[in-house]
C-alpha cells in the first residue's frame, strides 16, 4: 500500500520534473486565456503561424549564440505585429500570407539548424518541447508574461470585449481597437515564447484552441469563459504532464490528449443534453 | 424650420482597396431629420453610414461633424457574431468601455440597462444569450446598445431585414417615437413599401447619389431605374407612392400562359 502510495509521488522527487510540471502548468494556463482570443476571432492559423515564425528565432539565436528569449522574443514580437497588421486589413488570402510568412521562418530556422547546429536532439526539443531543458528561468518567465497577461485582460477587460466582438463600433466608441490588437499580438507572441520550450512548436496551436473550446461549450460568458478556459488548460496540463512519467511518452503529447479527451467528454455531454438544455447553460 | 446641421459630406468617395464603393457624395444631415438611404444591395449604403459614424475615412472628399456629436450604431443583423459568448446586458452596457474598465457592470449601468430594456420591451431578458432570442429581440438589443448612451443621431443599418411584417411595425413605431423624442434618424434600407414610403426624406444611392427628397419626389420610375436598374413602376395609393416591380406584370402574364 505504501509502495503504490510513494509510487504515486515518485515524479515528484525529481527536480527536472518539478521544474517541467510548474512551467506546463502555468503555460497550460496562460494559452487558456489567450486561446479564448484566438477561438473567439477564429484566428487559431495565427497560434500556429507564430509558433513557426517563433522556431525560427530560436534556431537564429541558437546558431548565433544570442539568449532564446532575446532572439526569439524579437523575432516572435516582430513578426506578431506584422501578422497582425496583415490580418486587419482582411485582404482575401490574408492567412495565405500569414502561411508563407511564418513557414518560410520555420523553414529558415530549420535550415540554420541543419547547417550550423550541433545536433538533431535541439531540433527535436524545439520541436516537440521537451522538460529536461527547464530551469528556473523558464519558471520565472513563463509566470512574468502570465501575471502581465491577467493584469491587462482585466484592467482592459471592456476594450478587449468589445474590440473582440465588434471592432468597427469599439473604434468609433473611442477603443482604441489597433493598439488592443497589437496588445494581443503582443501577449500571443511572449506566450509562445516562453512556453515553446516545453509544449513545442508543433503542438502549441492545439493548445491554445483546446481549452477555449471546451470552455465555450461549457459557458454562454465571455467573463466565465476567461477564467474556466485558463483552469481547464491548467488541469490537463497538469494531468498530461503527470501521465507522461508513467506512460514513458512525450509530455506535449500526453498533455494534447489530455485536453483533447477533455474536448470529447464535454462535446458529448452538452451535445446530449440538447439543444434545449443549452439555454439553461447561461447561468453556469 | 431648418435645424442645425450635424453631419455634412462633401464630395465623399469611399473606396475598399481601391475600388470605389461610393463617390462624389453630397449630403448633409440636420437636427430633427429621419433620413433612408435607399438602393439595392453592394450600392454603398453600409460604406456610407460607416463613413458617416467615423468607422471609415474617404479617399477624397470629408465628412464634418457637429463637435462632440453623440452617435448610436445598429449594425446589419447579418453582420453580427451571434455565437459569441455575450449576455444582453453585456451587448448593452458595451459602449461604455471607454469609462468603465473593471469586467463588473455597475449597479448605475444595470439600472440604466434595464430601463432602455424594458422600453424596448426586452425587460428581464438581460442574462440571456443573445443567441437566444427571436429576429426582432434581436434587432432590439442593438437598438438598446445605441440608445443606452443618449444619441444625438441613430444610424442604422437596414434595421428591418429579415424580420417578419409585425416586428417591422413595431420597429418602425419604436424609431418614430425615438424620433418624436427628438432624436435624428439615418437608416437604410432596400424595402421601398415596407419602410422607405413612410419616412419623411428618402436618397437614392448607387454609388452615387441618384436622388434626394421625399418619397413623393423621389419614388419615381425614371429615379428608381436609375437606382436599381431594373424597370418599376409607381402606383399612388392611398396618396403614398407604391412602388411595384415592372417585371411583375410580365411574369404574371407568362405565368398565367402556364395555368
Ligand atoms: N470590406 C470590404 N472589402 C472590399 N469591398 C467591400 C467591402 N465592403 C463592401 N465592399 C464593396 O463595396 C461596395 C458597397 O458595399 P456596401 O456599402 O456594403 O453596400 P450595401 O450596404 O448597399 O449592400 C460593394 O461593391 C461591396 O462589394
Ligand atoms: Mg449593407
């Protein structure tokens, strides 16, 4: 019985994973509440462009023997702004730009890895994320940007709702609707930043819409839905993390299918409960 | 008596990544006017009420305005995000995200909400999704939204599309009161019998301005050929002008070769 007990908390007396699973937790819960911007404008291509675009600042910076989070930050912010500035003017194809934008980035990054780099394991980490590379930087910058992220959403929490909603009426009610969304771009691309490391390039996108989508299936608020969306995120994380020591499997991965098992329970249950039962979900 | 002028266009062109939506226009709205803009559907009606609000800058031309002129804006239903996870009250009390920042709706703007609800006939409605509720509820909160900050001038954008005879009615006493009340309307609209034969001042728009005056003056076959494009013609009728399709006849005699 105390075998299993401990066994329970065997992960726990490793501080790698200590490490892993407190930075998981906290980006779980960050992509949560941005996701809820980027499921809400239907822009989940952006999530996946910028952590593209991202990869290739942290191949440069790796290659040129700059800190991931200066070269990368300045890459990622960069093009943040620029995807950005293209997506509002809604040229037909836009996210056709966006696409080759960020896939040449990547490509980019790829092939100064190949070139310059030391081994395939980084492309690998860069890739899938990995928790053996953590340390304490990454702990105190992925808490930094989601402090900064909940100080602003709820200090401009009406600019955000309605330039989310409506951004004609917001502008000429005075928002200042540009500055909002490059705020969010801004915020999107210090997210991927500091969570890449461990998710991963390539999943990071599956976490910004996943918890976003459960929560707007549980709740008809925009408010409720930028608390349970974080809390969800947080939880499979969290559960994805912990099941990934036991199952021997990569830990992005096993956090994906957490969330996604997460999608598939709550998509049944509501979608049983019917439609009629759905305007008794208001007050959830 | 001529009121005073609140928004004046002089020779306003709009374009979307340069291809004009409207040009050369020359209008002027005063104090105490309830205006429809009239025209078929890509004719610039939206471009020209954006343009109007601030939403849009001409490429040439300007628009001036009264200073500190208080608008309200009722967006087309159609361009509405009706999934979005927004309250009634949320949709109302959201103009006022200038002032108010805390996510919190005050006590203040609870009980102001709730008063333009339920003149509108939306009381107790305000924790419902917006999803939830009928075509003209759904026109109404918008209205709600627009009125919750006192507007000088209502814009709306073709505030009886899509909604059935009665709701159109009822719209249509709701904006003529409004109107009463001193409020200055401009809408759109493509209904010329439903809504535009009752208002007292009618343009015609087709990129350009075809014709501005009262139904009477306006609603003429060669204005509304040239507006349309297509043949109509006008019957008066009850001393209202009656605008009927000139195909109508056409395809009454065809069909009734087929019967
Ligand atoms: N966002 C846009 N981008 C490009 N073209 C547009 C856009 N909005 C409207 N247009 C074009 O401008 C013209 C006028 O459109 P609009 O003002 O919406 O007309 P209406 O409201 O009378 O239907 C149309 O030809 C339409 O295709
Ligand atoms: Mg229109």
């Amino acid at each position: 019985m105390s075998f299993v007990l401990s066994g329970i908390f065997t992960p726990f007396h490793y501080q790698f994973f200590n490490n892993g699973i407190i930075v998981a937790t906290i980006a779980g819960a960050l992509c949560g509440l941005l996701g809820v911007f980027v499921v809400l404008r239907g822009m989940s291509y952006i999530g996946h462009g910028l952590s593209h675009a991202v990869f290739g600042g942290a191949a440069a910076s790796a290659v040129m023997n700059i800190n991931y989070f200066v070269g990368a930050g300045v890459w990622g912010v960069a093009s943040g702004v620029i995807i950005g500035r293209i997506a509002r003017r809604r040229l037909i194809g836009a996210d056709a730009a966006i696409g080759v934008v960020t896939t040449a980035s990547f490509a980019l990054g790829l092939a100064l890895l190949n070139r310059y780099g030391q081994a395939k394991k980084s492309i690998e980490a860069v890739l899938f994320g990995s928790v053996l590379g953590v340390n304490t930087i990454d702990i105190v910058a992925v808490s930094a940007v989601a402090v900064l992220s909940i100080v602003l959403i709820v200090s401009l929490y009406r600019a955000f709702l309605f330039a989310t909603f409506d951004p004609e009426v917001a502008q000429v009610s005075g928002v200042r609707v540009a500055w909002i969304e490059a705020l969010l771009m801004g915020l999107l691309s210090l997210t991927i930043l500091v969570t890449m490391r461990v998710i991963g390039t390539l999943l990071i996108s599956a976490l910004l819409v996943i918890p976003a989508s459960v929560a707007r299936m549980l709740t008809n608020s925009f408010a409720r839905m930028l608390w349970i969306s974080p809390v969800i995120g947080a939880v499979s994380s969290f559960t994805g993390m912990y099941l990934a020591y036991f199952l021997d499997t990569s830990a992005s991965a096993t956090i994906i299918l957490t969330g996604t098992l997460m999608f598939i329970v709550v998509y049944t249950v509501t979608g049983l409960r019917g439609r009629t039962r759905i305007s008794g979900l208001h007050h959830i | 008596m001529i009121g005073e002028v609140l928004v004046e266009c002089a020779h306003m062109s709009c374009a979307y990544n340069s291809t004009l939506a409207i040009k050369n226009v020359d209008f002027t709205i005063r104090k105490g006017d309830f205006v429809g803009i009239v025209g078929p559907s890509g004719s610039g009606k939206t471009t020209l009420l954006k343009a109007i609000l601030g939403a849009i800058t001409p490429i040439e031309g300007h628009v001036t305005k009264k200073p500190q002129l208080r608008m309200g804006y009722v967006p087309q239903v159609e361009s509405v995000d009706w999934n979005f996870p927004v309250t009634v009250l949320e949709v109302v009390v959201m103009t006022r995200s200038a002032m108010g920042r805390l996510p919190r709706v005050t006590k203040d703007e609870r009980a102001g909400a709730s008063l333009v609800l339920e003149r509108l006939g939306l009381g107790g409605l305000e924790n419902r999704h917006i999803r939830e509720l009928s075509g003209g509820q759904q026109q109404r909160v918008f209205v709600a939204r627009a009125l919750f900050h006192r507007p000088e001038l209502l814009v709306l954008d073709e505030p009886t599309s899509g909604v059935d005879v009665r709701t159109r009615h009822e719209v249509l006493h709701l904006l003529a009161d409004l109107h009463d009340e001193g409020v200055s309307i401009i809408l759109s609209t493509h209904d010329l019998n439903g809504l535009a034969a009752h208002l007292p001042r009618l343009v015609c728009l087709n990129s350009e301005i075809i014709a501005d005056g009262s139904p009477v003056e306006v609603l003429t076959p060669e204005v509304l050929e040239k507006t349309f494009g297509a043949p109509m013609e006008v019957l008066i009728h009850g001393g209202m002008p009656v605008v009927v399709d000139g195909v109508g006849a056409d395809i009454a005699e065809r069909m009734s070769r087929l019967g």
